[in-house]
C-alpha cells in the first residue's frame, strides 16, 4: 500500500496547541513530536487509535469526521449505527427508539451495524473450523488492524481475511435497499455513526468502499436525545433487528463471545493490546484458537467520539443485552448464516519503521542512535519536543532534530560559552 | 550495554541476571524493536525473536547468570547466548523435545517445557552448542538475510 494513500482522521488544531508534551508522552506509536512550540504528526506511523484525541487537556487535537449535511449528497441515505450508540441515552427503553430518532436526522432507512455484527461472527465461527492460523485475530479494530500493519506485519496472516461489521452492514444495507426500492446502488449513501476516529479513517482509506462516510456520534447525540421521546415509526418495527450477540460487540469480549468457543482473548486499550501482540509474535500464545484487540478501554464504548461516559455505557448495554436476551432467550432464534461474499483480501504491511532501505546505512545509522543515546541524560523527559531521549537521537540522525533541542545539552552549551567568556575576559 | 566499533555492523550485548523472571523478554523486545527499524524481514524477526526469547529465558532459569551479544550484518545475523556454568552434562539429551531439569518451582511459572534448545534450533539458520561442566554453556546462532 502506498504510504500516501492512507487517510488519516486525526488532524491538529494548530491554534488551540499551547506544545504541551500531554500527548506526545501517550501516543502509542512514538508518533507525535512538538517542533517550533507546536505538535505534529508523523502520519507514516499513526494509526488514528485517537489516543491524543482523548487526552489533549485544549482539546487541539481532533478527528475530522463528515459533518451530517454530507449525507444529503445522496439520493437515498442510510444510517448504520453502531451498537456502541445504544448505549449513549441511559434511559432509552428499546433500540428502536434510537432507530426511529435516527430516520427524524434526515436517514431514508437504517441498518444496524450490530445485525451485520451477527453474520461477521458466523463467518468468523466458520473460519475457525478452516483455517490453520493460531491465533485468528479479530479484523474489526481498525487501529488495531493498522498497528499490526506498522508493527507487526508478521502477524498479518493470521488477521481474520473478514470485512469488519461496519462494511459489511454497508453492503447489505445497500443491496437490500437498492433491492426493495429498485433504485441504483450508486445513488445510495450509506453512512456510519461512528464512535471513533479510526473507522473514519478506514473508511476514507477503502478498504471496501461499501460506506461513504462517518458521522461522530458526539455530533449528533444532541440531535438525536432531543428525538427520543417521539413514537416508534412502523416502518422501523417491521425491520430484522440484530441479535443481543451482536449489540454485545459494542463492549470489548464482545466479538469472543459471539464465536462459542472457550480459548478465546480479548484484551482492551492499545498498550494492553501491543503487550499482547508482543506475546503472540513471540510464540507464546500459539495455542489461543482467537484474539480480539480494542484500541479503546472498555472497547467501541470507550470511543474518542462518543458522548456517554465509557464505563456509563457499558452497564447501559449490559441491560439493554440482558432485556433482549430475556426476549430472544440465549441463543437467538435464528442464527444468521455465514457469507462468503464478506470475505476480503489480506491487508499489505505498512513498511514504515526501518530507518533506510539499504541495510548497511541503516545499521550504521543505528550505531549514530545508540552512541547518541548515551550522552542523554535518559530522562524522556519530552522537552525537546520527541517522546524519549532515544527517539530524540532518532530525530537528529534522521535530520529531523538538533542535539541542542535538549534542555540539558543547552544548558551545557552554554555554560562553556559562558566559561569561555570568563577566560576571555581574564585575559 | 557494551558494544564495539566495526564497519556496517550494529553490535550490542547485555546481560541477564540468574533468577532474573521479572527483565524476562526485555532483550527479545528490544531486538525486535531494532530488526524492525533496521529494515529486517519481519519473518526473520520473528524466529529471532523466539529464539533469543527462550535463550533469555534459559539463561534466568538454568545457569549462573550470563550475556547475549548480538551483532548484525549486512547479509546475516549472529547471536552469542554465554553464561558462567553449571554446564550442560548430556547435550544430545537437552536437545530432545520436552526434555527439561528445570525444577517444580519454575514448572509452576510455566517455564521448562522442555522446548528451548530445541526451539531456538529450529528457529535458527545455524545453530552451535558447546558446553562444559563446571565452566558454562556457549551457544552460537546464525540467522541469513535475504536481501
């Protein structure tokens, strides 16, 4: 893949910026450095976890999403929600309510991205039973999937082949639509209400091209509580609603528990999830049958962009689980089959990381690193605007960096300027 | 961490305490971390990364203590596991599969399967294991780049 095909969502307020080092010191990747008293990012690397989203204490750091008057750019427009947006209104008594809240925002028709949830875990149960890859990692986490690709290209075989639920529900949401309205597929958008920066991003970065935009849930939370209140449309009750199985995706182990199989991992948060992959890349988890990473805490609740306090929503889809498990009993009535069409091919390493495409360059490259290193002080302290004294060193034998850009190296500098100054002056 | 000045290779060696379970991994992330960025076939990591893995681990459990040098080159890897004894009795037997003096106390924190040597063979290029009693083990692993 093309370095410079990637979309990212994740973009810098440049005047709300004060050079702070809050992100720079939390971002996964090492990606984030403050240049000129302003923070910037090295793209090649970011993943869009939205890490430095959540955390910017001047809120300059944003994630572009598509504002709601995009879709309108279409003839026919269809919502796909994800379930992580049930979970945003405490006291909402059914998800067609949030459904029907949704048609009011302009939507032609909706489609649950949980429903499409349902099918991607039985494709995801079939592939267990046919493939070798131990373990199979969830392809649903778009940042996870793309820290992969940066970090871990060696564990790219063993990322399910499976388009995520948000693609998928954008293809059946259109052949379904396109079907019983006999309108033309191009003239429908459909559009994902999303909880967090990364599937903007892998939208925008097509993969499938079967969703056309992402609207932040954030964005519309008002919109659609002010909506809640008004009666269920007939036209809502009548659709095929998702499984409890799939609204539970919305909290991490989610998607594990949807496969029915007991050695299975879920892990939430990106570090967790980086020590994990760290794991599985040594061997040490070759008998796990799958892995399923959130970027988020608490998983796709705990979104950059959602409205709801993480841990509040996560009770609130508890309930709204546990309600419609009572309705549906523990096994839902019909079990989706399994599609092959939602197949996809394997995603390509993004060979980002190496410090030069001739290894000899880069190894004397890294001798400079190492030697540099050393005369830091070993602080990480982040004031010369990169995130350790080593990435530091990196920056300056990539030409990216001064050595005096070190608060401790300056302060050296000149004090044996002024030394010399006195010697001077003594002559 | 000491290293030596040669032309266009990239050489470290650190050293790993007996007992030590807590640092275990440390060296084989770090590898890892400067493979990745030195631009080395993430399969080549990979096996390197297993293997140095279980010579760290086998260094904490079964010797005295002692280091592993690693030096890269250009076309091939070398990684020198050294520790200060006891030394290996019966080398043919430590290389059989589940084959393992590791005590009940260590079996307990899920080490000494019996698979480390082993493991650290198959997952190498070249493999040399030199040991005697009472003065230590040498294990020297080769690993080719393919450009």
């Amino acid at each position: 893949m093309d370095k410079k095909q990637i979309y990212h969502s994740v973009k810098l307020e440049k005047d709300k910026c004060v050079g702070c080092t809050t992100c720079l010191k939390r971002c996964p990747m090492e990606c984030i450095r403050v240049r000129n008293g302003k923070a910037s990012i090295l793209y090649e690397l970011c993943i869009d976890c939205g890490v430095c989203v959540r955390i910017c204490p001047h809120n300059a750091k944003v994630a572009q999403t598509d504002p709601i008057n995009e879709i309108f750019r279409y003839k026919h427009r269809i919502a796909l929600p994800a379930p992580t947006l049930y979970g945003q209104f405490r006291n909402v008594t059914s998800v067609d309510h949030v459904l029907s809240a949704l048609l009011s925002l302009g939507f032609s028709d909706v489609f649950e991205v949980a429903r499409a949830a349902d099918i991607v875990s039985a494709t995801m149960r079939e592939l267990l039973k046919t493939t070798t890859a131990r373990p199979l990692i969830s392809s649903a986490c778009p940042a996870v999937v793309a820290l992969i690709q940066v970090r871990f290209p060696e564990l790219l075989p063993n990322v399910a082949n499976v388009l995520s639920p948000k693609e998928v529900a954008g293809k059946m949401a259109k052949e379904e639509y396109s079907r019983e309205h006999n309108v033309p597929i191009e003239e429908i958008g459909a559009f994902f209400i999303t909880p967090c920066p990364a599937k903007m991003a892998s939208i925008h970065s097509g993969r499938s091209g079967y969703v056309d935009g992402a609207i932040a849930i954030q964005d519309i939370y008002g919109l659609l509580s002010s909506q809640l209140r008004q009666p269920v449309s007939e036209k809502i009750r009548k659709k095929r609603h998702a499984s409890w199985q799939g609204v539970n995706w919305a909290t991490y182990g989610g998607e594990c528990a949807s496969l029915h199989r007991s050695n299975t991992l879920s892990v939430d948060g990106i570090h967790n999830v980086i020590y994990a992959l760290e794991e599985i890349e040594n061997g040490k988890l070759d008998d796990l049958e799958f892995f399923e990473g959130s970027a988020c805490e608490g998983g796709c609740v705990g979104g950059p962009l959602v409205f709801e306090n993480a841990f509040v929503a996560q009770n609130t889809v508890r309930k709204l689980v546990e309600r419609m498990r009572e309705e549906d009993g523990d096994l839902p009535p019909a079990l989706p089959a399994p599609r092959d069409d939602i197949l996809t091919d394997p995603c390509a390493p993004r060979d980002t990381l190496k410090l030069s495409d001739n290894i000899a360059e880069a190894i004397s490259m890294m001798e400079r690193i190492d030697e540099l290193t050393k005369t830091f002080k070993g602080l990480d302290c982040g004031s010369c605007g990169s995130p350790t004294c080593r990435t530091l060193a990196e920056d300056i034998v990539l030409g990216y960096a001064k050595e005096v850009d070190c608060v401790f190296k300056l302060k050296e500098k000149v004090e044996q300027l002024a030394r010399q100054m006195v010697d001077l002056t003594n002559l | 961490m000491e290293r030596i000045e040669k032309e266009t290779t990239y050489q470290e060696t650190r050293k790993v305490e007996k007992g030590d379970f807590a640092a275990a991994g440390q060296i084989s992330a770090s590898y890892k971390n400067m493979l990745k960025r030195l631009g080395v076939d993430s399969k080549v990591v990979r096996r390197l990364a297993i293997a140095s893995y279980e010579a760290e681990i086998n260094l904490a459990i079964h010797t005295f203590g002692g280091s592993m040098t690693i030096t890269v080159y250009p076309d091939h890897i070398v990684l020198v596991v050294k520790d200060t004894g006891p030394g290996i009795a019966d080398i043919g037997l430590a290389m059989q599969e589940g084959y393992s003096t590791a005590s009940e106390q260590v079996r307990m924190l899920g080490f000494g399967a019996g698979m480390g040597l082993p493991n650290m063979k198959r997952c190498s290029d070249t493999f040399e294991i030199t040991s005697e009693l009472g003065i230590g083990t040498t294990i020297e692993m080769g690993f080719l780049l393919t450009p």
